[in-house]
C-alpha cells in the first residue's frame, strides 16, 4: 500500500490492522486521500466483515462505529457474502476456533505469517437453512448494536472531560526550550517527550479550570507491577490473557497458564482495579488502561500490567478509568514517564505522581455512569458474539463428523 501522511489538520485517520482490533483505537498516522489510490476500498462500511492476512492471521472483527471515517489497512481482507442473509452465519463461522485452525494452517512466511485470499476462498463452509441464517444475523446485529453503543458512551464520557477544561489548546510549536534548573530535583528526566509542550499545556489547562489537582497516589490504595513469572502452557492451567488480549475485541485467548493455585491468584486483578499497560510502545498499547470486570477476574494476567486499586473513598473507579484512558488527557500524561529505548517502560512511582483533575461531583459521576455504561455494553457484545461463534463452532465440527449430530445444525460443505 502506497501512502503519503501528512499533518492530522488536512490528513484522513488511518488504522493499522493491530489497532483495528483494539478497544480504544487511536489514529497515530493521517494520509493524503486524494494522493492513496483506491482509497475507497480502505473504507469499511459498519458491518464489514474484516479477516487479519500478516502478521496473527485469521482473527475477524466486524467493521463498527469506531473505524467510521477512517481509512484501514489492506493488511485486512474484506469479506462480502453473495447473499447479506449470511453475513452473520459467515462472520459466526470464520470466527470459530474450528474455522480459524484451518486458516493458520494454511498460513505461510518465515517470519511474518502470511494468507492470500484464495486460502479464504477455499475454505469449506457448512449449508446452513434459512432459520439459522436469520438466527445468526440478529444475533450480529444484536453485537454491533452493542458495540455502537459501547463506543458512543466511551466518547460522551471523554467529550465531558474535555469540556470540563475550556482553556485546554493543543500547543503549536514543534521545537521547545527548558530551563535547565527546571530538571534539577527529583528524577531529574532528560527524556524529550516528559517536558514536551502537549503534557505541560494538559497541567496548565487542568490547574486553571479543574475544581483541585491531586497526584495519582492520593486517590488509590496501591499502585504496583507484578514479578515476571515462567509461563508454561496447557490444558489443566488457569486462563490467562496477554496485554494484547486484553486491550483488544473479543478476548478469546485459548491459552491457559501452568501455575499454584496461590501463585495464580495474585497475577488476578479484581473487579473495580485498573490495570495499565506497563510495556511495550508508546505509539502502541502502553499506557492504554481499562477497568477490570468481573468476568475479567478470572483472568490470570501478564505481568506487564501495571495494577492500579482506586480508593472508593477517594474517587468513583470508572471516573479514574476514563480520565487515566483518554487518549488526549490521562494517556499523555502516563506515557510521558515512559523510560527505555527498545521496549519503553512505565514504572509505579512515576504513574503515582500523575495528575488528576478533580469535578463536582455531578461531573464526575456523569462520566463514571457513561465508562460503566461502555464497558457493559461491550461485554453484552461480548456475550452475543460468543454465544454466536460457539453455535458455529458446532456445526462446522458436526458437518465434519468431528461431533454428534445433536451438536448443531449444518448439514453439508
């Protein structure tokens, strides 16, 4: 794909496919349209049914609210039913773990894994009657309704904050200068991007339009990393999930982690915690945060998460949530403590001194009911699509003689 970026004032938003797939996505790169050929085909309409091709093949998302006005990646396949009626059905099955072996397989590369749409093409797919069509397709319906859903109340929720800081005005200038005696105490940062002018012009907003400005500390009961840990998988292990399965749709790592019953539970986050992303790039996942659900507990976690345990005393947890994620407010100020030069790193200490803004309590509870609202609705959607992904993983194996007939209802390749 040949691309001209430009500045985000003039430029179209494009997402890669990593970021396609993630909860939150944040444009990092705008390009030229009128200088991208076929730069129509880069668009998908809600409802597209997109199939990773480099890199993690076979994952499947279906083209939402979120990526509307955006140009995504060819790295992506589209996939257009002859017949609409099945777009459920045929997003059910390329999504089922039965359907998604068969495309790793025929992956090929050295390094990068790669698919061609003849692999695709090829892929058997089980006659399914027209009820069970019907059936699958209100069921996809049902999870983008959520997804739609999900993703306006996350963007009230930021709107509010936002509006909150009027005097807030992305900094102009490109090339800064400091005070040297400004970095002659405390951890003494020499890093560009921690005095950069965007970070400094977020404080200046919220100091003069804020109701108070507390440091992170001041309003959690913890904020600490995890030890790393051998990871040996299999099947009797507890489930685990990567940073990446976390901050992405439809968590369905099949992984699970060999470890004692007490080891587990502390790499466990509990409902109400934040975990942020410790590790990684900071035009990638680090920083990103998101507050853990209870179908989330469960979850034996990566130690490359910071947790994060808000003080209900102190501050509603989802308000904490939506501040600490936004990608224009709470997200800039933790990455700007990211040190390394390979794999950038956040550490507690740092993340403790970021600044919070403090709201009457009106505000603060609007925008703790609409993060709350969003994650909800997210894991609704959550629920319908593996509800759906489970009824096609059935009939794939029954028409394949791999289950009992009484397993599902496809009838024939």
């Amino acid at each position: 794909m040949k691309a001209i970026e430009v500045d985000k004032e003039v430029g179209t938003p494009f997402l890669s496919a990593s970021q396609v797939f993630e909860i939150r996505p944040t444009p990092r790169k705008w390009l030229a349209v009128r200088k991208t050929p076929n730069a129509e085909d880069l668009v998908a309409p809600r409802g597209t049914i997109l199939v990773s091709r480099s890199g993690n093949v076979g994952r499947v998302i279906a083209a939402n609210s979120k990526h509307a006005g955006m140009l995504l990646t060819d790295d992506l396949f589209r996939v257009t039913p002859l017949r609409e009626s099945a777009r459920g059905w045929i997003y059910a099955c390329l999504s089922s773990p039965a359907v998604r072996s068969m495309m790793v397989s025929a992956q090929y590369g050295h390094v990068v894994k790669h698919l061609q749409p003849s692999h695709l093409r090829d892929l058997p797919v089980p006659v399914q009657s027209v009820t069970d069509l019907r059936r699958f397709e209100r069921g996809f319906e049902r999870a983008l309704e959520y997804r739609d859903g999900a993703h306006e109340c996350l963007l009230a929720a930021e709107r509010i904050l936002l509006d909150r800081l009027p005097s807030l005005n992305a900094p102009s200038e490109r090339m800064f200068t400091l005070d040297s005696l400004s970095i002659d105490s405390g951890r003494r940062r020499l890093e560009g991007s921690y005095h950069a002018p965007e970070p400094r012009a977020i404080i200046a907003a919220m100091q003069r339009d804020a109701d108070a400005v507390v440091q992170l500390r001041d309003v959690t009961d913890g904020i600490w990393w995890m030890s790393r840990y051998r990871r040996t998988f299999g099947s009797a292990g507890f489930p685990y999930a990567s940073a990446d399965d976390l901050f992405s749709v439809g968590l369905r790592s099949q992984k699970r982690v060999l470890l004692p019953k007490d080891k587990a539970e502390t790499y466990r986050a509990k409902p109400g915690w934040i975990v942020m992303a410790c590790s990684g790039q900071t035009y990638g996942l680090l920083g990103a945060s998101i507050l853990i659900q209870e179908e989330q507990s469960s979850l034996v976690l990566t130690h490359d998460l910071l947790r994060i345990v808000p003080s209900p005393t102190e501050v509603r947890p989802a308000f904490l949530a939506a501040f600490l994620g936004h990608p224009q407010l709470g997200r800039v100020l933790a990455t700007r403590y990211a040190y390394g030069t390979s794999v950038p790193h956040l550490e507690p200490s740092d993340i403790a001194e970021v600044p919070v803004p403090r709201f009457d309590d009106g505000a603060e509870k609007q925008v703790a009911d609409l993060l709350q609202e969003s994650t909800q609705m997210t894991q609704r959607a959550e629920d319908a699509e593996a509800e759906l992904i489970r009824s096609a993983d059935r009939d794939v194996r029954v028409a394949a003689g791999l289950a009992g007939d009484a397993a599902g209802s496809g009838t024939a390749f």
